[in-house]
C-alpha cells in the first residue's frame, strides 16, 4: 500500500516547501516570459506552478490547497480571457484577430526593453494552465481529505481490518 | 405568368393545419369550419384565374432555397394542376362539411381536422409542384399525413398495424420515386417536370430511371403487387377514406405517370409494365370486391381496380387514352367520394358497414338516391358522367396501334368492367336491400335519422356524376383543354352521351349485361365467402417479419455489449489495413533508407523507455503500474531532448510530476480490490492483436517518415520569427503567434477539461452524501463510521 | 525516424493498446496515457529528424530541426494530462456511484441480443 500523503506531515519539510513556494513561484513567472526566447513558455510555466501545489499538498495536506488565494475556476477564466483579449485587441486598433505587435521602449536604467503582444498571450496560457492543474488537484484533494478524514476517525469499522491487499485480478 | 398565390394558399392550408393540431382543446366544434375556409378560398380562386390557365397560360411560382443544389421550391399551375386543385379543394370542402356530423363532438375531431388540412396542402403542392424535389417533398408529406390519419385509432392494433404497413410501403416507393427523379434530372440536366418533358432525355440511364419512378407511382396509387396497403387503410376514419384513398392521394402516382407518360410512353419497359400492373389491379380489385363483406373494404378494393382503369388509360400515353384517362379520373374521383361518404353515413345512422346486417336505408330517401347515383355512375350506366367516360375509355383503347400492350389493356378493361358492374350492383343491393340472411340484422329505423351535413355532400357529389353525364358535351370540351396541358393532341377529344351504335357501346352494353348476370350468378357464394389474406400482404409481412428478426439478429451477433470486444475489432481492422497494405507493397516500407539510429544514446535510451513501458503491464499493482508509466513518460523526454525538442522535454517532464500526483490522489480512493471480470479474449489473443496494432502503426510511421514531398513549413516561421514575431525560440513564437488560433483553441480544451473535473468530482461527492444520508450517517459528522468507499 | 525509434513506438503502442483492451477501468486510463506518449512521439519523430535546437541564433537555420511538430505536440501533452485528470474523476465518480472500477457490457446491446424474435400483430383485415 502506497503511503497516504496526509499522514504525517513532517515540519521541516512543510517549512522548506513554504519558504520556497515564493521563489518557485517566481521561477514559473520567469520561465513562462523567457519562453519567447529560451524553451520555456506558458504551459512549462503553469505547470510549475502546479507541481508547487503538489509539493505544498505533500507536506501540509489538503488544507494548504483549500486556502489557496484565488479560487483555481477563477484563474481558468481570467487566463482564457486574457487569450481572448489579446486575439480582440487588434481588432480594434484595425488589425486582424490575434495579430501581433512588437515595441522597442527604452527604460532608464535597464535599456532598450522590447514588449512583444504575444506574450500577454502566453501570460494568458500561463495562468489558465495554473488553473487548470489548480483545479484538477483541489478537487481531487478535497475528495481525498474528505476520505482519508473518514478513514483516521474510522474506528473498528474501516479497513483496519488487516491491511487490505492488492491482488492484481484486473485482467 | 408569376404569381405568389399559390405559396399564400400553400400557406394558409399549413396555418390551419398547425392552428388545429396546436389549439385542439380549445377549438372543438370550430375545427372542422375553420378547416373548410382554405378549402374555399383555394376553390374560388382557381375558378377565377381558370379561364386563362385553360387559354394555355400556366401560372409559376418560385422560391429558391439553395439555387447550385436545385433546392427550388417550384411550382406551375396548368390546366391539368388546375382539374385536380379543383377536385382537392372541392372534395375537401365537402368532406369537411360531412366531417362536422360525422365527427360530432368526438374528441379527436380537432386533430383529424389539422392533419386533414396538412394533407390537403401536401396534396395540392404534389399535384401543383413543378421541381422534381418539390414534387418528391410533398410526395412524402402527404404519405406522412396518410399514415398519421389511418392511425387515428391509436388504440387498436390493427389500426396501427395498417397505418405503418402504408406508411412503409408509400415510403419506399417514395425513395424509389426519387431515385428515378434524380437520375432523369442528371440525365438531362433538368430539375423541373416541364423543362424534363420538354428536354425528352434518351440517356442509356432513362429506362431504369422510369422503372424506379413507376414503382414509387405504384405503391402511391395502390398498384399490384403493392395494392395492399390500401384496403388496410380502411382502418382510418370513412371521411378520411373518402378524402384520402379514393379521391385525391392515390391519384398521385396517376398524376405523376399522366405527366410523363407523353413523353416517355414508348420507351422500353414503361408500357408492359404499366399494361401488366394495371391489368392485373383491374382484374384483382374487382374479384377480391366480390369477396367483401363490409361495404368499405368492397369500395377499397374497387378502388384498387379503378384505379388500375386510370392507370392503363393514362400510362399507355396516346393522345385519346390520355384524355380518357382524365376524363374517368374526374368521374371516379366524384363517384367514389359519393360511394364512400353515403357509406360513412350508412355506418353512422346504423352503426354498421356489414352488407348482411343492413336494412331500411332505401327508407331515407336522399341517402338512397346518393347510392343509386354513384353505384350508376360506378357500373357506367347511361346517362352517367361514368358512363360517358367509359364509353371514351373503350373507344380509345380499340383505336389501337399501340401493339400487345394496347391488345391486353382492351381485353383487360373490357373484364374489368364486367366485374365492376358485377360488384357494384352487389353493393348496391347489399347496402339498398332489405336483409334476409343474417340472424342480427339492424334498421335505420331503430337508428337517428343522418343530418343535412351527412346527406348533403354525398348527395352534392353523385348530381355532379349525373349532371357531368347529361351535360357531357360542355363537359368534355372542358376536359379536353385541360388534357392539352398533357399532350396538346389530347385537346381533340370529346365525350358524347350518345354517338351511335359503336363497338365501344357493345362492349358498354356486354359489361351491364355480363356484370349482372355474374352478380347473380354468384350471390349465393359471395354472400358468405370470407375472403383469404391476399398473397401480397402475406409476401409483405413475411419480408417485414424476416427484416426485423435478421436486423435483430444481425445486431445480436455484431453487437454482443462488450466494450473491449467493439474496441478490438475496430483495432483489428485498422492493423488489418495497414499491415496489408504494408505486406502487399513492400515498395512502401524502405527501411535500407532510414537509419537504425541516430545516436548510441539513443538506443540506451530508447531501450529504457520501452523497457519502462512493458513495466506497466507487468505491474501487479495499480501503484506500480502508475509508477512505470510516469518512468516511462520522463525516459521519453529524454528521446524528445535527443531530438532536438528542449520544450517538449520541460512540458513532458513537468507533466508526467503532475500526472502521478493525480494518479496518486485518484487511486488511492478506487477499489481495493478489482472485480473479477471475465476477459473478454484469450490473453494470447489481446497480445497478438496489441502487438499487430503497435507494428502496424510503427511501419506506417516508418512509410509516413519517408514521404515527405514538400519542403516543411518550418524555413519561413524561422525566417520569419525574431523579425516579426520577437522571439527567438520558434516553437514558442508559433504557439503563441504564428499558430495563436490553434491555441486559443486548445486552451479552451483545458479550461473545459478543467471544469470537468471540477464538476464530476463535485458530484461524486454529492452522491457520497447522499449516500450516507441515507445510511442515516450524518455528512458533518462523520466520526465512528468510515465513509462506504473504503469497505 | 530512426528505426529504433520505430521500434519504441511499436513497444509503447502494443502497450497502450493491450492496458486498454482491458475491463478495468484503471488499466484503460493508463493505456490511453500510454498511447497519449506514442502518438506524441509519432508525430515528433516521423515530422521531424534530429538536429539543433529551433532557437535562433543559437544555432543555424539548417541544422536546425523542424520547430512544427513539436509546436504541435507541445500542447497535446498538456492535453493529455487534462484527459487523463477528466478519466480518473470519470473512474472516481463512477467508483462512488455503483461501486465499480469494471467496463460493464453495454446493458441494451445485451437485452437486443438476448430477446427473442417479435411477431408482429398484422391484424386480420384483408
């Protein structure tokens, strides 16, 4: 039987994982914009984000999920209409769906900066695909904390009759 | 000349319809009324414009829907559209009116009015319908009204068994209709019945082209073999009957033979098979009439046999059959009307239709004089409008000419008539008479007396049968411009009431004389014959039985309700293809060409992955199964890196973590243990068909890899990408630039995907309370009992 | 496409297709998990053929290998992963509804193969 993951959280870990959950978060943001350039890009991105989650789920259970600051079905929106957005944005200065731009702005102290449209694209893929995975494994935590909730306080009736076994009859 | 009116009354007859079908509960007694107005506005209206569409100018009226596909709606009023406008909208006007007393205050009377009136629009549409879809449309609604009306019983079983057994065969015949509909309008490139009378197409394709449209005519108008389904559709109301089966649709495959015949008589197969079909429903309607107990079923089977009068006439195509053809169309469709609405008012008053039980109606004088009218101009006695018909009938007919075919036609209506007069003198005594031979008999007397809405209208009929007879002259010059529409060498014809002593008048006289001596000859035999299934409905349940049971058993074979079984055989015949097409040209797979590897990494690699992947199935475990294919997913974005795809290898690595941590939290809540479930195939067999499926795709893949014959896309997005997209990474700058639509799309993918989840984890939660409620577990409290998922 | 690509392919394919020929449930969402992995590489391997990275500047336009596959394929693994979540919560909601992690034979295709031959009731009118 695989260990159940809400179990035994252990401190120092829970405290690594939090402490590193800003940087990895910021790592994501990095890959997601660096991808125009660098493999790297939107979907890489989110799914960083979503293994922070799994990381943050492993040591502190499915409470940490459940406090997240946004709500994951909120991100999938704002991403996709983001996407949509950017496809729109030209329609209105007279371009056609989805085209791109590029700007060359010169910033003092950083030097000439070039903003390309697309990426508020990618931005959009980055944070729908957060959601995605988001959403994916909050609900299926959920579930799961609700169970093993039910399987801790299970008293004599649960399966700790003998550990219950896998016998592979699956054909 | 163009006109909207034909569409606006088209329009007004499906309003009613739909106002009656809709309203039913509210409208009761208004119904039928109200069902009559399109009924006489369409009759008023084509005695107004009659005068010029008789001049020889048809009125069209177009509306086009998808002009390339010949999807027209195309309409075209000639003399002969207007005669039998005027004979629906007519006759429909009176079988309405009849329909109020016969009807009364049942509660149905709202739908039949609706789907009278539905039928009625269908009908005009067919017989006024220039486009052959047009026609082909309306063909089929009116086979979808009939068989909604002989259904009005719902309730009975035979009912509904006749209304399907005419709804299929009609519907058949319909396909077969338009299958020679299309290959004539392919064959000439002509869409419309004028435009393909005119343009006479002589393809090699015609002959079968009209063999299929004279089947569809056949099964419509109640043709042999396909006849039977009429006498069933006696099951429908008499009103209905008298409407729909005698008067107006089964003069559809007449209508539709009568406009082709001119041009396409001579070819082959038309007239033998128009000569032998006909003959055959003369002679079989008026024997099995003979057989007939109940006075409906005996006009059914008449009407088979007359109907096969008018067929003959008009199918063989000459100008003077032509014109008889319509002149006995008119003449039937009145007397036949007249026939079926006095017996709908015999069975009414007296509550029987059985020719042994009936008494007394010679003792309502106006129901008696309907009878003997109609059963005169039936038997074509003198001065009748079918008499004089007949008696143009058989003068075209000995005109000859036409060889064989022209020969049996004349033999055969020359019998037919006999036995007409045969069976119409034994119904009118059998309704006429006084009953002597049944033990229950029942009188009028004990009876209502019929009203004025159920005398009136047959009554109106039978003195249009006589007054057509006595003013024949006028009559048949009418006729004859109409019949012009036709062939304009139909417009010589005339019909006399009197025009000598000629074979025809001897053979007019043979069959008065014949007929009655064979009616009494048989009285005896035919007053207690019961009459046998015929041959042709036992042939059509046989073949509708033997249909149903093979589908069915074809489906229990093919569909036995294994999941995995329907998902081997599709992978069998997918390897199946793809290895005989790869076995057969060995040309296809060049494997000398391709390198064994790219890299010596490559193979280790390669290796791994597979040897991973087998892991899976090894696994005993669900766990480890998981395990293996999350290894094998990280092994493969090694293979992506060694081709020279970074971004593939992050998004593979990356996705294969999140992958196993689902895994993980959905495994841990399935079964403990698997339902022992019987395998569907020997292992043996799921391994070779497995390993067929993955070498069949591997050699398509290989074949695929060596096929390139255009230069890749690829050169212009790097060419183009840092100048215009400003990116570098090209794979980057395609997704979200160059191919952004295609993401935009995929994206929405995941956001469904995503609320998906959501959703059917939320609900399976829901059902998980649900079940603990009613376990009596309380959901917020869940101590002391573990939740029914992890017993 | 080398051949021991091929090869893989043929491997990870015969996998999937057996894991999903099965009647639990488990097993066919792994298969198609597996398949999702070939099919990928298909269309990596036979689109393209081994070469530098498709960045610019990097590396140079011909010896690069050909960005549009894995444009293509880049997304459908993320897809695949949605896939693979939406089946398992399919497979969980089953599982809390009846009980079962087992493909069951298709109910109505059983009873039409079981029933036995209907007469129709024709009636009796001739």
């Amino acid at each position: 039987m695989t260990p159940r993951p809400t179990v035994t959280p252990s401190t120092i870990l829970s405290l690594t994982v939090a402490g590193l959950t800003p940087v990895l978060v910021l790592v994501a943001v990095y890959i997601t914009f660096r991808g125009h350039n660098a493999p790297g890009g939107g979907f890489a991105g989110g799914l960083i984000i979503g293994i922070v989650l799994v990381l943050r789920y492993l040591t502190d259970g499915a409470e940490a999920l459940r406090r997240l600051p946004v709500d994951p079905v909120v991100l999938i929106g704002v991403g996709l209409g983001a996407a949509v957005l950017t496809g729109i944005a030209p329609l209105l200065v007279g371009g056609s769906f989805l085209e791109s731009n590029v700007w060359k702005l010169d910033l003092w102290p950083v030097g000439q900066v070039k903003v390309v449209s697309s990426a508020v694209f990618d931005l959009g893929v980055f944070i729908l695909v957060t959601g995605v995975v988001a959403a994916i494994l909050v609900a299926l935590a959920e579930a799961d904390d609700e169970a093993s909730r039910g399987e801790t306080t299970g008293g004599t009736e649960g399966p700790t009759d003998g550990p219950p076994t896998r016998t592979g009859v699956d054909r | 000349m163009r006109t909207p009116t034909m569409l606006l009354l088209l329009l007004a007859y499906a309003t009613t319809a739909v106002v009656c079908l809709v309203g039913h509960r509210r409208l009761g007694a208004a119904s039928f009324p109200l069902a009559t107005l399109p009924h006489l506005a369409t009759f008023t209206w084509l005695l107004v414009v009659g005068g010029d569409v008789l001049d020889g100018t048809p009125l069209v009226a177009e509306v086009t829907w998808v002009g390339p596909l010949e999807l027209t709606l195309s309409l075209r009023l000639d003399g002969f559209g207007l005669l039998l406008g005027l004979l629906i909208s007519g006759i429909g006007a009176l079988v309405t009116v009849f329909s109020v007393g016969y009807f009364g205050a049942r509660d149905e009377r709202a739908r039949i009015a609706g789907l009278l009136t539905l039928f009625a629009g269908a009908m005009l549409g067919l017989v006024w319908a220039d486009g052959l879809l047009t026609l082909f449309i309306f063909w089929e609604l009116t086979s979808i009204a009939s068989f909604l009306l002989i259904g009005t019983d719902d309730r009975s079983a035979t009912a509904r068994a006749a209304a399907l057994r005419a709804l299929l065969v009609t519907g058949a015949g319909g396909l077969s209709l338009l299958a020679g509909l299309v290959l004539l309008g392919i064959d000439s490139g002509e869409w419309t019945l004028s435009g393909l009378i005119a343009a006479d197409p002589a393809g090699g394709v015609v002959p079968a082209a009209l063999v299929l449209v004279l089947v569809g005519t056949a099964t419509k108008s109640a043709q042999f073999p396909f006849q039977f389904w009429l006498p069933g559709a006696m099951a429908a109301p008499t009103p209905v009957s008298a409407y729909l089966h005698s008067a107006t649709m089964v003069k559809a495959g007449i209508v539709v033979v009568a406009r082709l015949a001119p041009a396409f008589a001579s070819v082959g197969p038309w007239r033998p098979i128009i000569v032998v079909c006909g003959v055959a429903s003369i002679l079989l309607g008026g024997v099995r009439s003979m057989r007939q107990q109940d006075a409906k079923l005996a006009l059914a089977h008449g009407t088979v046999s007359q109907l096969g009068l008018i067929m003959v006439l008009v199918g063989l195509g000459t100008p003077a059959t032509t014109y008889a053809g319509v002149a006995v169309l008119v003449a039937h469709a009145l007397f036949k009307a007249a026939w079926f609405l006095s017996v709908g008012a015999v069975d009414h008053t007296t509550g029987t239709r059985d020719l042994r039980r009936l008494r007394g109606v010679r003792r309502v004088p106006l129901l008696a004089t309907s009878v003997m009218l109609a059963a005169a101009s039936m038997a074509a006695i003198p001065p009748t409008l079918g008499f004089v018909t007949k008696e143009a009938a058989l003068e075209a007919l000995l005109e000859g000419g036409i060889g064989w075919t022209g020969t049996v036609a004349l033999i055969g209506v020359a019998i037919g008539s006999i036995l007409t007069v045969a069976y119409t003198v034994r119904l009118a005594v059998g309704v006429l008479g006084d009953s002597t031979t049944a033990d229950d008999p029942v009188d009028t007397d004990d009876q209502h007396h019929p009203g004025p809405t159920l005398l009136g209208p047959p009554l109106v009929l039978a003195l249009l049968g006589l007054g057509g007879g006595l003013a024949a002259a006028p009559v048949g010059e009418a006729l004859a411009r109409i019949a012009a529409a036709l062939d304009p060498a139909s417009g010589e014809g005339a019909l006399y009431l009197w025009h000598g002593l000629n074979p025809a008048l001897g053979l007019s006289a043979l069959a008065l004389v014949g007929g009655t001596t064979l009616w009494w000859a048989t009285r005896r035999t035919t007053a207690t014959a019961d009459a046998p299934r015929s041959a042709s409905t036992v042939a059509y349940d046989r073949l509708y039985e033997t249909l149903l049971s093979g589908s069915r058993r074809v489906t229990g074979v093919t569909q036995s309700g294994s999941l995995p079984l329907y998902l081997g055989i599709v992978l069998l015949s997918v390897a199946t293809a793809t290895g005989a097409a790869l076995a057969v040209d060995r040309g296809l797979l060049d494997v000398g060409a391709l390198p064994v590897a790219n890299s010596p990494l490559e193979v280790a690699v390669c290796v791994a992955t597979a040897l991973s992947g087998i892991g899976v199935v090894l696994a005993r475990q669900r766990f480890g199964a998981a395990i293996a294919l999350g290894a094998s997913g990280y092994l493969l974005a090694l293979v992506f890196l060694l081709q020279g795809a970074p971004d593939l290898a992050i998004t593979q690595f990356l996705v294969e973590t999140v992958t196993i941590a689902v895994y993980v939290l959905v495994l841990a809540r399935l079964p403990q243990r698997f339902s022992a479930a019987p395998a569907w195939a020997p292992l043996w067999v799921r391994i070779a068909l497995s390993v067929a499926v993955g070498l069949s795709v591997a050699g398509f893949a290989l074949h695929a890899s060596g096929t390139r014959q255009e230069p890749s896309v690829a050169a212009e997005y790097i060419e183009r990408s840092e100048p215009e997209a400003g990116g570098r990474n090209v794979v980057n700058v395609i997704i979200v630039d160059f191919r952004g639509f295609d993401t935009l799309g995929e994206i929405t993918v995941l956001a469904i995907a995503g609320a998906g989840v959501v959703n059917l984890v939320a609900a399976a939660r829901r059902e998980q309370r649900r079940k603990h409620l009613e376990d009596g577990t309380d959901v917020e409290d869940l101590s002391g009992r573990a939740p029914e998922v992890w017993r | 496409m080398s051949v021991t690509q091929a090869g893989l392919l043929a491997v990870l394919v015969s996998v999937g297709t057996f894991l999903v020929l099965h009647r639990s449930l488990t097993r066919i969402i792994l298969g198609i998990g597996m398949l999702g992995n070939a099919v990928n590489l298909l269309i990596l391997t036979v689109g393209s053929t081994p070469g530098e990275v498709p960045i610019v500047g990097s590396s140079g336009a011909d010896r690069m290998t050909d960005p549009v596959p894995q444009a293509l394929v880049l997304t459908a693994i993320v897809i695949g992963l949605a896939v693979v979540a939406f089946l398992l919560s399919m497979a969980y909601r089953s599982w809390t509804i009846d009980g079962n992690d087992v493909v069951e034979d298709d109910l109505s295709d059983r009873r039409i193969a079981a029933e036995p031959d209907v007469t129709q009731d024709f009636g009796d009118e001739t």
